[in-house]
C-alpha cells in the first residue's frame, strides 16, 4: 500500500475533527487535532532529513519544543497540543486545537 502524502493525511484528520466537534465530542476533536499535528511535524522534520517513523503523533510534536528557528506562535501551538486534559477530561486552558493545527501547518509548510 502505497503511503499517502500528507495533506491528504491531514485534511482527513481535520475533516474528522470538525465532524466529532459537530456531534458534540470535543475530545475525540482534540484527538484527531493531536494527530493532524503530528502529521505536520513529521512532514517539517522530513524536509529536515530528520526520520521520526516510530514516533507517535505527541513524541512529534514534543520534537518542535525546541527546535531552532520556528516562526513566532509555534511554541505556544506546541504547549496547547502537549497539554493534558483534567479528571474531568476537558483541556485546562482556552484553546482551539483544530484551528492550531492548521494555522501550524500553515506556519511550518507554507501551505
């Protein structure tokens, strides 16, 4: 089977996102996010010769943490991807993580 690139990838993630999000599942949302996330930064990382194959979405991302050089905002995208939710299973803080995955793809691949 032949992998497919990664906007195709991607926009699957996010097609998911927004319809869980419509069904009320905003954590299922946040799931499919992470995961377009990660889809980007291992595109980024292979425009760098950097191979992540066995890395899971969240190892990814983690990966930009502290990378040299990334646009402005790309930090704080990465700290709301890596967040943890609480014992109520809800994000701690206010941020839309399907917009801040596509604004990262838009930051990290020009697209």
């Amino acid at each position: 089977m032949q992998r497919q690139d990664w906007q195709t990838r991607f926009a699957r993630e996010i097609k998911m996102a927004d319809k869980a999000r419509t069904e009320g599942n905003e954590g299922k949302a946040r799931v499919c996010a992470r995961r377009a996330a990660g889809i980007v930064a291992d595109e980024y990382m292979k425009r760098r010769c950097v191979s992540t194959p066995n890395m899971t979405a969240y190892e990814r991302v983690k990966l930009l943490q502290n990378w040299p050089d990334l646009p402005e905002g790309v930090d704080a995208v990465v700290a709301h991807m890596t967040t943890r939710v609480n014992d109520r299973y809800e994000l701690p803080i206010d941020a839309d993580l399907v917009a801040e995955a596509q604004w990262l793809a838009a930051a990290l691949l020009d697209e």
